[in-house]
C-alpha cells in the first residue's frame, strides 16, 4: 500500500479516493476472493488468515497481469481520480 501512496504522491489522502475504476474492480476482486477463501476454509486466526489473504491477493494479481498483457497498458499507475487540494488553515 506504502508503495502505491508514493507512486500516486499521496500523503495522508485516502488511497481508495484516488484509484482509477480498474484499480478499484482489482482491490475488490482481491477482498472478495479473501473473504470467500476464508469462509471457504473457515480460516481461523492471524496465520491462517495472511495465507488466505495471500491467496485472494494472487487471483487478483493474475487477473490484473492477464488484462495488462491484453491490453498492453498498465492498471496501477500515478494518475490520480481526484485532484490534489490544498489544506486551508483556519
């Protein structure tokens, strides 16, 4: 998460504000597949739950690599949705 803040030059803005429709569809991919893996396995506890996590994170990123290569452009990049605003102190 650390590493796609900085790409997108985010610093205390929500990440999920400035990702693109398919970063979104990805990030939700990845959560659901967790959550039915889980459920799936009745994950119990921290270490079964980061393997599950890891392999709902793994559908979501095969996926991503598959489109990316179809369409030859990348999903995750520094655009951002929303445009920078600067903070009024009041």
């Amino acid at each position: 998460m650390q590493e796609h803040k900085a790409l997108k030059s985010l610093d205390s803005q929500n990440l999920r504000d400035n990702m693109s429709e398919a970063e979104l569809l990805f990030t939700a991919l990845a959560e659901l597949s967790t959550r039915q893996i889980a459920e799936t396995d009745e994950a119990k506890g921290l270490e079964q739950n980061k393997k599950t996590a890891k392999q709902g994170g793994t559908i979501a990123k095969n996926a991503k690599v598959e489109l990316e290569s179809k369409t030859h452009r990348k999903i995750v990049d520094s655009s951002n949705f929303l445009k920078p605003t600067k903070l009024i102190k009041k």
